[in-house]
C-alpha cells in the first residue's frame, strides 16, 4: 500500500510523479535530503535554496537563514527585512544596529541616533572617537578639530608636532608660530638663529630683538659694552655716562678719583660729598679734622659737636665736687631765706609792744623753736611760777604766743648788736 504525503511546490509530470516537492521542514535539490531552519516560521523554507519564506521574532533574513536581531535592540526586536531595530537602542549603543557609543566618551551613555558625546581627555571628535596626539600638554586637544590646546616642551604647531628650534631658551617656543619665547645666551633673533652684537654683554645675555646688550660685563660700559669703567670703581659704572655706582675703600666723587680724608675711621667716606661716615679716635667733624677735648674719656668724642662721650676719671670727680659744693650752697641760701622769712613773722605778731628787738635774740629764738620742732613735734613746757603744765603744738604761731614776757619782741623795731 502506498501513502500519499503533502508536498509543496509540487509539479506533475504526466506520469504523475513529484518533480520538486519536499516534505515539511526540508529542502534540497532532488532530493530533500536538507533541514529547514528553525528560524524559519513554521520551519517552512524554499524545497531548492532553503531560505526561509519569514522568520521568527526576534531574526530578520540574512543569506539562506534567519540571522538574530542586534543584541542591543530594546526587546531584540527588528525589522526581519533588513535587521534594523524595530524600537530603539539599550543605553551606551547607537544607530540603525545599536552599536556601542566610543570608548572616548565621558559618559558611556551617547545620543542613541548619532552617537555623539562629550570627549574624555586624550580624545576628540564629534562621536569622541579620535585620539589627541601625544604631543599636546597634558593630553588635551581641542573636541572639534582635534588642535592641541598647548604643547609638550621642545614642540609647537597645532597637533604640537613640530619642535622647537635649537637656541630656544629652555627648549620652549610658542605653539602657533614656532618662535622662541627666549634666546639662549648669546643668540638673538625670533628664532635664536643670530650671535649677539658684542661678546661683553653680563652673562652674554643681549637683547632678542636687536642683539645689542642688555647689560654690560662688569667692569665696562657704552652701547656696545666696549669702554672701561673708572679705576677706583667698585666693579661696576653706569652704562650710559661711565659713572661709578660705588667707590673703592678710601676714595669718593662721581669718577672716585678723590682721596678721603686721613681720619676717617677705616678709611671710608661717603661717595657724594667725601665726609667721614665716622672719624677716628680724637677727631670729630665732617671731615673728621677737628681734635676732641683732652679730658674726654679714651680721646672719644661725638663726631658732630665734639662733646665727650665720657669724661676722664680726674674729670668726674671734680665735676662730683663742684655738684656737691654748688648743693651745699644752696642748702645755706634756703636756711637763710627761712630765718628771714621767720624774722618778718616774729614782727607782724608783736606789732604792738615796744622795746628794740636785737639780731641776736632773734637768731636764738628761731635756733630754739627748730630745735624744738626738730624732737617730735608736739611737746610740753611747765610754768615754775604756777607749777602749771600746758600742752603746746609744734606750729610758729603757738609757739610765739607763750613766750615769757621778757622774750617777746617790739615788731618794726630793733637794732642790730
């Protein structure tokens, strides 16, 4: 018995027979002896090629089979014509297949249609996919053209890829024209490239621009540095007039060419008008030529006024003595004045009484009330005759007003004995 199965893609021959028919799932030329892809909906292909008529969720036609959409499309889902993701791209993928954003991008996350991104440093480009080259400082260039934003030492140019030339100070240049930013002693010119005007510039440092010198070697001046400088300069003068800037030990003026006076203390004066800064021992004055006092202390005096500084020790002593006699006498001339001063009181208090008043009774009469006053102060003096005691004050008036009778004083009145 014989069973009749289903084919496609059938065509009879006139006798009847199958001329391209496979079974279900199969496919080859005469055949059939080939297995449809599973990729193929409802694992139906061509029975001669064995490309699917469609494919499954997820596949999209490539070849002869049904190839996997892009990993990276949301879903795994696209176009099974053409393979390009139906919906969109996972985070950090772009375009129509969802491949992966630059390595160079800041973030790994990239515009999903164009793929453009903010750059990491050492990279540059729309999409941030170029690399800065190695010569830019600090590995940094500029996104959109990928020009160094400066360059490593001894290189210029936009890339940075050009060097510097030789004479540049430093190996250093500026980036855009390549000229030196400074010469190397000894060369001038934009490039360094020329030898400086003179070979007596200080440190054989001349000017960029023009090669004359900047300065001169010490010793010498003028515009060329080709004149010497005074003799007794102190190693340098001015450029332009030739005039010292200082003065060997023991000359001044503009050119030093004057000597010092002789006693000036280690030889030394002030350069502008010649006087000492300080003067020997024994001298004094601008020029230190005036003699200090004989008695000032080791012949010192003050270089200005020639005041002594110190006196001598016979000096000192006669000064002590002539201190103390001159404090003696004044101590004599204040007692004197107070006796007067008390002899003038005395008479105002008895101006109504009678009788001469003599020098002397006056003088022992104060000699008694200071010594009295002297003891303590208050004191006590008994009357004999009314074998009375009475309390008394040490104050001059108290004192006049209880004398005896027979020592009191007619005021305005007296002789002298």
């Amino acid at each position: 018995m014989h069973v009749l199965v289903c084919c496609r893609w059938s065509g009879l021959r006139g006798n009847g027979f199958n001329l391209y028919g496979c079974a279900l799932w199969q496919y080859g030329a005469g055949n059939c002896a080939s297995r449809c892809s599973t990729t193929c909906v409802d694992d139906l292909c061509h029975p001669t090629t064995g490309k699917c008529t469609d494919c499954s969720d997820g596949f999209f036609k490539s070849s002869s089979s049904c190839t996997p959409c892009p990993q990276n499309c949301v879903d795994r889902l696209c176009n099974k014509e053409t393979g390009v993701c139906s919906k969109d791209c996972d985070d950090g993928f772009f375009g129509p297949f969802c491949d992966p954003c630059s390595t160079g991008c800041t973030d790994p996350v990239c515009n999903k249609t164009s793929g453009y991104c903010d750059c990491k440093e050492g990279y540059h480009g729309n999409d941030c996919s170029q690399l800065c080259s190695t010569k830019c400082k600090g590995n940094a260039c500029v996104k959109e053209t990928g020009f160094c934003e400066g360059c490593n030492q001894g290189f210029s140019g936009d890339a940075c890829r050009d060097r510097c030339p030789v004479n540049c100070k430093a190996n250093t240049c500026f980036q855009y024209s390549g000229s030196c930013t400074e010469c190397e002693p000894g060369f001038y010119g934009t490039m360094c490239d020329k030898t400086c005007v003179s070979i007596s510039c200080k440190d054989n440092i001349c000017n960029q621009t023009d090669g004359q010198c900047t300065e001169c070697a010490p010793g010498l001046y003028g515009a060329a540095c080709d004149q010497n400088c005074p003799d007794n300069c102190n190693e340098e003068c001015d450029r332009t007039t030739g005039l010292c800037n200082g003065c060997d030990q023991g000359v001044h003026g503009l050119y030093c060419s004057e000597i010092c006076p002789k006693n000036c203390q280690s030889n030394t004066c002030i350069q502008d008008n010649g006087h000492c800064s300080e003067c020997q021992s024994g001298y004094y004055g601008e020029h230190c030529d005036k003699i200090c006092p004989q008695n000032c202390k080791d012949n010192m005096c003050d270089k200005n006024n020639g005041h002594c500084t110190d006196l001598t020790a016979t000096d000192s002593i006669n000064t002590a003595a002539i201190g103390i006699g001159a404090g003696f006498g004044v101590v004599i001339l204040v007692l004197v004045t107070l006796v007067i001063i008390q002899t003038r009181r005395l008479s105002m208090k008895n101006k109504d009484t009678t009788g001469p008043v003599h020098m002397t009774d006056i003088l022992q009469q104060a000699n008694t009330n200071e010594f009295r006053a002297d003891i303590d102060g208050p004191y006590e003096e008994t009357d004999t005759q009314n074998g009375k005691q009475h309390a008394k004050n040490s104050t001059a008036d108290n004192d006049y007003d209880r004398l005896h009778p027979k020592d009191k004083v007619v005021p305005n009145l007296y002789e002298i004995a």
